[in-house]
C-alpha cells in the first residue's frame, strides 16, 4: 500500500484523510489481486505525517528503501540503470516507480537491471522473504555474540585459577 493520493508532505494529516488514503488503496488492492497487504511504503518516505503511525496501528509494517533510483528525475534507461547498479546493497530494497507520470524510461531499464544486479550476484526476494532472512540475520548475530560472551566469561575464570 502506497496511499491514494501519494501526500508526501510532512504536515500533518487529518484522521479521516489518513483513514480514507490507506483504506481506499487497501480496498482496491483487494478488489484487483483477491489479496490483503500488510506492508505501507510512505510516500517520499515521510514518516512524521501521521500515515505511517496510523499503518502501523493497523499492523502494516512500513517499509522504505536502501536505494533511490532518481527516476522520477533521470529521464533515461542507462542512467537509471547505472544509478541502481551502483546504489545496490546486500539485502537491500531498490525504489523504482511505474505510476505517477510517464514511466517508459523505468520499464525499459528494469531488464538491464535484473540482468546486472543478477551478474553481481543479487538474488530478489519479495520483502516478507527479505524481512524473514534479516530477522534470521540479527538472531545468528545475537547467538553468536553470546556465545562469545560465555567463551570470554569462562576463559577469564580459568585465568583467576
């Protein structure tokens, strides 16, 4: 979900407005795929305008981006191309837009870039997937970190010995 009106101002929103430009997106998601959505991406990535927070009252989780293709800006394939070859990151999200204007420049970018992001060895995921690898991420991380702890702690108490 991506609101109705894409509001991307930081003012904020009146209850009401928020209400009617998540929930009428929400229903018509549902009207075309026969699928709820549980994620929100603000628009422009305004957290502070009272979308966000109203998300996530509704149990959405608000997702943003790692890497900002400009292409509402780059009128050209090659430039959006390279910007999000060059912006990539493991586990990262890429911001690309196909609504909101003339999208062709977008459209014809998106084979160069999954072939390029594949060739640099990428793999896409949707973002539940993404969400779930992450959370196993930090979880090994957190293991790891204290079994470490415990090593030092039991290799300090053999050295008062």
């Amino acid at each position: 979900n991506h609101t109705w009106n894409h509001p991307s101002k930081s003012s904020k929103m009146s209850p009401d407005r928020i209400k009617s430009e998540i929930g009428r997106t929400a229903d018509l998601i549902y009207k075309i795929t026969g699928r709820t959505t549980n994620l929100f991406r603000p628009p422009g990535g305004v957290l502070v305008n009272g979308l966000a927070d109203y998300a996530k009252e509704r149990k959405h989780t608000v997702v943003l981006w790692s890497a900002d293709s400009v292409d509402w800006y780059y009128r050209s394939a090659q430039k959006i191309t390279k910007k999000v070859l060059n912006k990539a990151s493991n586990g990262g999200i890429v911001l690309l837009h196909d609504g909101g204007g003339p999208r062709g420049h977008v459209v014809e970018a998106l084979p160069n870039i999954i072939a390029g992001l594949k060739k640099q060895g990428y793999e896409f995921v949707t973002i539940p997937e993404l969400l779930t690898i992450k959370d196993r991420e930090l979880h090994q991380a957190e293991l790891a970190k204290k079994r470490e702890s415990k090593k030092q702690e039991t290799n300090a108490q053999g050295d008062k010995e």
